[in-house]
C-alpha cells in the first residue's frame, strides 16, 4: 500500500482539494463517522490514537479547544476514511478504528501523523497524538467487537509518545513485505503489557518525513517494576492504603514512619502496587537495610535504576539528570540508619525532579522540605473479653492476619467460634504488631493453639521462629525491636530502658523527674523524650502534648534491659517516690472548687499509681503502700472504685511499716469502703480499732472519723440512739481539730438522724449549718451530698419541686467533679420525685438506670432502693404482679 504525503497534506498541499474534504477539515464534518461499511472479521488491525497533554491543552485554550479537536477528529477522519478504516467510537479525544488490512492501516497512521505534523495549529498548542496498532482475531457482534486484541491495542497507544506509531509483534508480522513506501520497523525491544501474561515486543513505524528519535516507551499501560510479589498475601489496612495513595497523588515525598515488626515495607509495596498504573515509568523498589556506608545510597537507588557511572561526574548528578523527567515512583525502604544521606539525597531529587515521586519507610521522618508524614500504628485488636463467635473476631484485621498465616504452617486451620476467643487474645497480647502476630502464628507449627497462648507469658522466647529469608532484624520480635534501639544514643537508650518502670505511659514531667541521674540529664529528657517519639519506640499521645504512651511489648524490651542493666529496684523506687507526692498533694484538693482537673489528672496517672502501689507491696514498702492508698481513698471514693480501694488497702495493712497515725487513717478508710459495700461487722471492727489508736495517740480528727463510722454502722442496724451518740462525740471531736470540712460530713449525719425522728426543722438547721462550713471550704464534693440530703427532706415534707432542684443540682454539681458514685443514689431519688408527682413512666426509666449503675459499683443498698422504685412504678403502671415481683427482688 503507498502512503501519498500529498494526500496526507490535502488541507494544506499544493494539490486540488475538494469542497468535500476543505469543509471536513474546517471541522463542518467533523464529528460526522467514517463510513457506514460493515466492520471487518477474521483477522482485523485495530488502530488507537490519543491526544498527548489533552489536558494541558484544554487549560490552555479553554473554550478554543473544542475548534481543535474538531480540527484533529478531522484530520484523523481523513486519513482513516481514504484507507477504509471504520470507526468503532470516540470518546474525548480518541479513536478506536478497525482495518480489514494491517498494512492500510500504517498507511492511514503515517498519513494521520504527517498531516497532523504540517495542519497550522494555534500558536503553543500543536497537537501530538500517539497511536497503537494491534491486529488479532475479532468478530463483530452488532457495531463492537468482544476480543482481546482491543484491550492489547490500548495498552500499546498508552505506551507511545505524541506523534509515534507503536505496534504490537503480529501486526509487524503481518504487514512485513507490504509497508508504506519509504517506511520501516524499528524494534522496540519485549515488555510486560498490563493484564497480559506474556510479554510482548513492539515496534516503532518510522518514515523520513517524520520524527524518529523518541523517549523510551512510556509506562502506563505497561508494568514497570520490580516490586516483590508477595505470595503471602496482604491483610487489612484498606484506610493506610487509602490515604498514601491520596497523599501519593499530591505529595511529592510520602514517609511511613513506625516502629519496628509494624508492617512499613508490606505496607508501602502494597500501595505502590495500588498506585502503580499512574506512573509512566513504574514503580521502583530500593533496599536500604542492608547498606551500612551513608556514600552508598546514591549508588544503591543508581544500581537499581540501571543507570552507569561515568567519568568525572558523581553518582548524585547522573541520578538527578537521569530521573528529571521520569514519571515514576521511587521507594526507599528502611532510611532510618542512613537519615542524614537519604534527606539530602531525597531533598535534591524533589527539587530537580519534578515527576518523580518518592515514598519510604523509616522509624523516624527525614524532615526534608514538602514531605508529608504518615504514621503507621499496629492493627487494631478486639477486645477478647467481647469476643464469643467468629463475627465478633474476624472484624479484627490483627485477628484476619493471624488466620491467614497460621493456614500456611498449620492447613486446614480456620477461625471458629470455638477459638475465636484465643486469638483474639494472642493478637490483643501481642499489640496488634504484626510481625508478633506472624511469628505466633509461625509458633503453630509446634505447638497447638493454646500452648502458643500460654507461652505469651514471655512473648521475646516464644515469637523467634521466622521465615529463614526474612531479613535478620524481621526473625524474632526482639531483633526487630533491638533494630530500633541500635540506632539510639547512649544516653537516649538509657532513657527508653528506665520508661520500663512505668505503666506504658506517663506525663514528660513524671520521666524527667523519674528517669534523671547523672548519666542521663533531667533538662535533656524532653528533648531525647521526642526523639523516642520521632523514632516510633514511644507514642504521643494526640489529646494531651504533656503525654506519652508504649507499647506493651516495647516495655517488655525495655525491662529486660534494665534488668540487665541492674536498675530495675533503682528506678522503681524513683517511680514510686513520684507517685506517692503526686497522690498525697493531689488528695486535699479532690472534690474542691477550682480543682476539677485533678480528677482528669488521676484518671490518667491511675495505672502509674496502680503500678506504683503493687510495686511498693511487691517490695515490702508498707509505709509508701499505705500512704499511698489513703491519699487515693476519695479518689476511689467518688469513681466508684471501692472494691480496688478494699484490695489494695487490706494488701497494705498486711505489711509492716507507716506511722501508726497513717496505719489508723488506712483502717478508717477501709472502714468506709466496707460499710459502702454493706460489710457492716467488719466495718465496726476496723472502727473500733481505729478509734482505740486514735485516742492513744491523742488524735481528734481521726478519731472524728472514726467515730462518725461507727455511727453510721449503727444507724444502718437501726440503733438511732447510739448512731447520734457517736455523731455528736465526733463533731466535738472534729470541732475541736478545727477541721470545718468533717464537721459538716458530721452535721449531715446528725441531721439524716433528726430527720429519721421527725424532727424535720433541726435537720434543716444542721444542714443549712453543714452548707455554710462547706461553702466556706469550697468543697463541692461535699456540697453535693448536702444538696442530696436537703432533697431528701423536702420530698419527705412534700416540697416535690424543690426536692427536684437539690436532686438535679447535686448530680451536675456530681458530674462537674467527676464523682461517678453519687450518680445511681442520685437517678433513684429524682425517680422517686417523679413517681410521687404521678408520671411512674420516668420514675421506671429512673429506676432502671440507676439499679444497672448501682450493679456495676457494686453498691447494694442503691440496688435495693433502686427497684422497690422500679417496683412502685410498676404497681402506679397497672401491672401489679411484675410489681410484686421486683419488690420481692428488692427486699431479698
């Protein structure tokens, strides 16, 4: 077939034109199809094109651009339509056309480029359009085809540059003998085309009227990578995935940054296999790991990318001129040893390649300019307690992990609901870090299910059976974790071994005061304190800058190297010495005004404190036990945790050591517990003896207390004589102490006892006396029990409304301070409010929540009270026998 490029210049050439084809060109006819000739079978050469920087140039033209593609369409037309090309469809600015002879079709590709070469186009808008060439097997059906050869044509258009004809092997075969006059096949050498399992080799069409030196064929369409192919498969993480591939669209440089064994190569592999297709020039993986010299990484990512040296320039040179206008993307896996030599390089790469794309793992950012941090945490983990049945597991992605990697060392190993618990409990021990969460499930292969939990209990001796591939650091848990810590300073690794001492997390504050001696400075602690934190072996903590938090298995690393180390008592004494202070300053001011942050501040230290009380008890520290568990006594009291105050102060007592004012101080306060929980006996005895020591000791005001205890035993049995005798001593006592804070808790208690009596006035003068001591104190805890108690007095006399308002004061006043106790006592008396002011509907509801609150206090008297108004309501709601029912309940 002859190729005219008289013929292909008919808008422009010295020759006659018609009418027909001058219109045609000026766009008239442009969107009018080829020809209305049935489509070609048997073995048929599909031609697509497409317009290069279409995009560009709509920006460029805005509404003008329509009159160049019309132009373009055309152009194309012509040529195609002169060679009985037929078209199957357009869309943007592409054709799919169909030749019944391949070598027709070059000729009409040569004909289309020389005459888009020569058309006049507006100035800084010439339009360059790459065309593919496939032929293949087809058959239409309809005015379409369904046959591969159309997706194989696709991906080798989107292989070309503008103005070059690429096609695939079968159509140079086809046509060979029979090419355009003047033109020839240039080998283009074999590549993997997206989607196709065999490689295919393309040739460049090339002719002396047009251009012929082009850039090596582009990449979309057409996989460009080495990225491993991990046959193990890749679990979860759909929301990582999803955000580094957005931040990979807008960023040029996109660090995951985590700790060590988290998932950061599986991670970034993953994502550049998501987002491959975006990038011309692929996706390129380069291993930093196993580089020990900073001068190396240019020659690794050189080395990598196939790019020689040369004489007299250095590697960095060639690197920037070689990448300048790749449209890749470029992975730099494990920086953290190299940080200073991958931030220069990646910096000068960002600025002078402004294609290039790249993404990488360390343990810490590079802090180069415009890069964007994406911090990976563990998997997400279920609680095991929560988890009865297969559903309730599987939406773990630390479970799934497990699960499928177990099948590969155990076959056959499924989730059930019969060990769905088990799992989630070896995935919950190991933090959700999934290198420990392979490792166990490596561990399957000796050992059963249950023998792997059981051998959590020292998860470094466990979790050491890895792939004998994998990387050394990635064998066992604990290289991985060592891995980190290798890179760290002296000083710096003291440091994250004595944050062993702490119950996973702590305030800045706490570690410079806990950690500090000479070798380690306590004025240098914040900053190597962040460095930890950049260095994703601590966490900080989002809502609170002053925290930081560690991960169970980092801690477990971190004892044993300050067991080797030989500080482990050092340090814990040093811990517990601070949380002693901070308990004992923090207890005078709980419930106060103007101090409801103390509260937030002991919820937050409360596994510290924990930890701190158990370790003196471990030690045989009774007087720090002791002490420390009276300053936390109205703490627990107003969160409701009386069973721990029990504990913790019956452990302590049990040991030797603490003055014998604090000894008496610690059975009062377990005396109060107790008589919560409704153990009225041995709330007396503790009472009793507190009351003897006190009086040897000649101490009022713990006698005070004392003495208002075993009151209030007494008046819980019944005996309002004795319980008011004990009152009146111990406001005598107190009054005497001149402490105005217990005589108004005294003054409370002698006016429950008048009101008991009938004397409704008295009561209301001692609780207006107890009020006015309790402004003065400006104690809003026991304010709160007053506005309860002068609630109770008006619904006795009646006064519903004003019984109303006490009753919704002290519970806002309860949850300002953060006393989560008085809530359920509180729910149940604004419900017995509405019961007798007939609405029983609310009284029910009441009752309902405040008997479950109650419940989970373990507080049984408002239990009890709680349902005789559940039961009340009932009866008020016309259902008599469920009334009787729960009633019945109350009273046993």
């Amino acid at each position: 077939m002859e190729y005219d490029p008289l013929v292909a210049d008919s808008t422009g050439g010295d020759h006659d034109v018609t009418p027909a084809e001058t219109a045609q060109a000026e766009g008239m006819w442009a969107d009018v199809p080829l020809t209305s000739e049935p489509l070609p079978s048997g073995l048929v050469t599909f031609v697509m094109t497409d317009i290069e920087g279409s995009t560009r140039l709509f920006r460029k033209l805005g509404d003008d651009y329509a009159a160049l593609l019309s132009a373009h369409r055309a152009l194309l037309r012509s040529a195609f339509g002169r060679h009985h090309g037929v078209e199957l469809g357009t869309e943007g600015d592409s054709f799919l056309i169909a030749f019944p002879d391949s070598a027709e079709a070059l000729a009409a590709c040569l004909e289309a480029q020389h005459a888009l070469a020569t058309h006049e186009w507006p100035a800084g808008a010439e339009v360059r359009v790459r065309i593919g060439v496939h032929t293949g097997e087809a058959t239409p059906i309809g005015h379409d085809y369904v046959s591969l050869a159309l997706h194989q044509v696709a991906r080798i258009s989107s292989g070309a540059h503008g103005g070059q004809v690429l096609l695939s092997e079968a159509t140079a075969d086809d046509a060979q003998g029979n090419l355009p006059s003047g033109s020839s096949l240039l080998a283009l050498g074999s590549f993997q085309l997206r989607g196709f399992a065999k490689p295919e080799r393309l040739f460049q069409l090339r002719h002396p009227d047009l251009q012929t030196d082009y850039p090596p064929v582009r990449a979309i369409g057409i996989v460009a990578h080495n990225l491993p192919f991990l046959r193990s498969g890749f679990v979860g993480r759909a929301d990582d995935r999803a955000v580094l591939a957005d931040m990979l669209r807008s960023s040029g440089v996109v660090s995951v940054v985590g700790m060590g064994g988290v998932g950061k190569t599986r991670l970034a592999v993953q994502v550049a296999f998501d987002v491959m297709d975006r990038f011309a020039d692929g996706a390129w993986l380069v291993e930093l790991a196993a580089l020990t010299d900073p001068d190396s990484v240019s020659g690794a990512v050189a080395a990598t990318m196939r790019i020689p040296e040369q004489p007299g320039r250095t590697t960095d040179d060639l690197l920037i001129e070689a990448l300048a206008h790749r449209d890749m993307l470029l992975i730099l896996d494990n920086c953290e040893h190299l940080l200073d030599a991958v931030a220069v390089l990646v910096e000068r790469m960002s600025q002078h390649c402004p294609h290039l794309v790249i993404l990488t793992t360390s343990r810490e950012p590079l802090d180069v300019e415009g890069e964007v941090v994406w911090r990976v945490g563990p998997l997400p983990v279920v609680d095991p307690e929560s988890v009865h049945t297969v559903t309730e597991a599987e939406i773990s992605d630390a479970v799934r992990l497990f699960v499928t990697r177990a099948a590969l060392v155990r076959p056959g190993f499924e989730l059930s609901d019969a060990n769905a618990a088990d799992v989630a409990r070896i995935v919950s021990h190991l933090n959700g870090i999934p290198l420990a969460i392979e490792l166990a499930a490596a561990a399957l292969d000796e050992r059963p299910l249950e023998g792997v939990l059981r051998g959590l209990t020292d998860r470094f001796a466990l979790l050491t059976h890895g792939r004998r591939t994998a990387p050394g650091r990635h064998q066992t848990l604990r290289a991985a974790l060592e891995w980190s810590l290798d890179l760290l300073g002296d000083s710096e690794r003291r440091l994250f071994t004595r944050l062993a001492v702490f119950a996973g997390t702590g305030t800045f504050d706490a570690v410079a005061e806990v950690c500090a001696d000479t070798s380690v400075s306590s004025e240098d602690i914040p900053r190597m304190l962040r460095h930890l934190v950049r260095a994703s072996l601590v966490v900080a903590d989002p809502e609170a800058p002053d925290r930081w938090t560690m991960l169970g298995s980092m801690r477990e690393l971190a004892a044993l190297e300050l067991e080797v180390a030989g500080e482990s008592e050092v340090f814990s004494v040093k811990h517990r010495q601070w949380y002693l202070r901070q308990a004992e300053e923090s207890q005078d001011h709980i419930g106060r005004r103007g101090h409801a942050a103390i509260m937030d501040d002991l919820v937050a230290e409360r596994k510290n404190i924990r930890r701190a009380i158990d370790n003196a008890i471990a030690a045989g520290d009774g007087d720090s036990a002791v002490r420390m568990c009276v300053a936390m006594t109205p703490f627990w009291t107003s969160r409701g945790a009386w069973t721990e105050g029990i504990q913790r102060l019956t452990t302590a007592l049990e040991l030797k050591g603490g003055t014998d004012a604090i000894r008496t101080s610690a059975r009062v306060a377990l005396g109060n517990f107790l008589l919560l929980r409704g153990e009225f006996d041995d709330a007396e005895r503790l009472f009793a003896a507190a009351e003897a020591a006190a009086v040897t000791g000649d101490d009022d005001l713990t006698l005070a207390k004392a003495l208002a205890g075993t009151g209030y035993v007494a008046f819980r049995r019944s005996d309002l004589t004795v319980a008011q005798s004990k009152w009146e001593e111990a406001l005598e006592r107190a009054e005497r102490a001149g402490d105005g804070r217990v005589a108004a808790g005294i003054l409370r208690s002698l006016a429950i006892a008048a009101g008991s009596s009938g004397q409704q006035d008295r009561a209301q003068d001692l609780l207006e006396r107890a009020m006015d001591l309790a402004q003065q104190a400006e104690d809003d805890q026991l304010i709160r029990l007053l506005l309860g108690s002068l609630g109770e007095l008006h619904l006795w006399l009646g006064h519903y409304r004003i019984a109303e308002e006490h009753y919704g004061e002290a519970l806002s006043l309860a949850g300002s301070i953060g006393d989560l106790s008085a809530r359920p006592l509180l729910l149940a008396e604004l419900g017995w409010v509405a019961n007798l002011r007939g609405d029983p509907a609310t009284a029910h509801r009441l009752a309902i929540e405040a008997a479950e609150l109650a419940e989970d206090l373990g507080n049984p008297r408002v239990v009890a009270h709680a349902h005789r108004l559940r039961g009340e309501a009932q009866a008020h709601l016309g259902e008599p026998a469920e009334a009787f029912e729960i009633l019945e309940e109350a009273r046993v």
